[in-house]
C-alpha cells in the first residue's frame, strides 16, 4: 500500500467547498496513478463541476489539501467576496534546501506527508487558549474567542453575514473532532496565539455584526449569548493594535498580506 502511495500523480485529501450554508463537497478523498485515466460521474448537483473548479483554482476549496507530484504550480488569487478564483502569473517551486509551509486542517495527520521522512517535518499546532475569566467560576470558551475571530474575518474577508457564520460554526466543530483534535499529540510544539487584550478589540467589531441578526433568524439565541458575553468587556479601539499583532488576521490593516 505504501508503495502505491509513491505513485500517485494526483492526491487530494479531505476537500470541502460550501457556498452559503449549502455544502457541496464534504471532505472528498481521492488519488491519481500516472498513466491512469479516471472518469468523474455523477447526478446533477453531485458536485463534479465544483470539485474540478477547486482542482483547477476556480474555486477557492474551503479546507483539504491538493498535491501534485511535485510538479511547478500555477497559484490561482482568491476573491473571497466574490468566492472565485483568479488567475495569476505567480508560480512556485520548492527550491533545494528551501522550506514548505502546510497549513489547514489536516496539517498534522502524518499521512499527509507520509513520503516525508519524519526527521525532516516540524509541527506546530496554534490555538487561541483563552486565560480570562468573568469571575471565579465562569471562564470565558476558547471556542467563543475563536468563533468571535471568525465571524469578524468571514464578514471581512468573504462577505458573510454573522448568521451565515454563526450556522455553519456546528460543520466546523464536527470538522475538528474528526481531523484537528485526534492529531494533537503530533505536534512538535503548541503556540497560544490567544492575546489578553484582544476581545476588547474584537468586541468593536462583532457586536454590529451581532445585532444584525434578526430575531427570526434561527441563529438569534446564539448571538444574544455571545452579545450578553461581549457585554462584559470594556472596547479597545484597534488605534492601539501593532501592525504585526495576529489580531491583525481579523480585523484587518496588518503589515502582511492575508
């Protein structure tokens, strides 16, 4: 089995495309033999055109990773508010003792890199561990921080509404369990990127976004919790963010380019 790993031409793992709260592709698995050729069938509204959308750039995939024999790549630009891909002239090609960067979700799943010798990799698993509490009894989640960063970045970034966020978050959470927390103990190292300064910040930012979602929308009770949360933090205006600050991800105006 090993040795027909070394083969594949073509490998994608655990893709994932969703537009709105419509998923259209859930973590697709598939592998390409050299020579081979490989017929993609299905009833309308399976998912084929999209699947090769993300294969060729079109599209932006959500989350997997797309390995090509090491082949020189095309990178497509994506335009997450208007969620296709463009084409660009920039290509790249791992040079000799140059270093590659993998990042998502299956990062830290060793078959991932199974051709890899193990030596040669360092994994490094970042979470926002959150240390603030409201009082002594009453901590504030990691997963609330982090889901605050997300639906700012996504309003940001691709246009989505809270409630767009806010109803996909469960898909997320069930994403992790089954591909993030299982591979934790793979990592070489874990960097807290949590800041004690940050929901202040991010508070300024998502509490709009927050009160937009309407009392009929089926996410209302879960934006009243994170509103009646935020309620118990004093603003910081982002004046005061550095430029190089990872809040900067979020709410925009960093000195890299995201």
């Amino acid at each position: 089995m090993a040795d027909d790993k070394n083969k594949y031409i073509l490998s994608i793992q655990g893709m994932s495309k969703s537009f709105g709260r419509n998923k259209v592709l859930n973590h697709i698995n598939l592998n390409v033999k050299p020579g081979s050729i490989m017929g993609l069938m299905g009833e309308n509204g399976a998912g084929k055109s999209t699947m090769m959308k993300c294969l060729f750039g079109t599209y932006q995939k959500d989350e997997g990773t797309i390995i090509l024999d090491g082949k020189e790549v095309t990178l497509p630009v994506y335009n997450f508010i208007t969620g296709k891909g463009e084409l660009s002239d920039e290509s790249i090609k791992l040079g000799e003792k140059e270093i590659l960067i993998v990042e998502g979700l299956h990062a830290l799943n060793e078959e991932l890199t199974y051709s890899i010798d193990r030596k040669n990799k360092y994994k490094i698993y970042l979470c926002p561990l959150t240390v603030l509490s409201l009082d002594n009894h009453n901590r504030i989640r990691t997963t609330d921080n982090r889901l605050l960063r997300r639906i700012i970045r996504d309003n940001r970034t691709r246009g989505y509404s809270a409630s767009d966020t806010l109803s996909t978050w469960s898909k997320v959470r069930e994403g992790e369990e089954k591909y993030v927390f299982p591979f934790q103990d793979e990592a070489d190292v874990i960097f807290n990127t949590s800041l004690i300064y940050e929901l202040g910040v991010l508070k300024t930012y998502a509490e709009p976004l927050l009160y937009s979602v309407e009392e009929s929308d089926p996410m209302y009770k879960e934006a009243v919790r994170l509103l009646n949360l935020l309620k118990n933090i004093l603003p910081i205006s982002n004046d005061y963010i550095p430029v190089d600050s990872i809040v900067r991800e979020f709410i925009g105006g960093g000195y890299f380019k995201l």
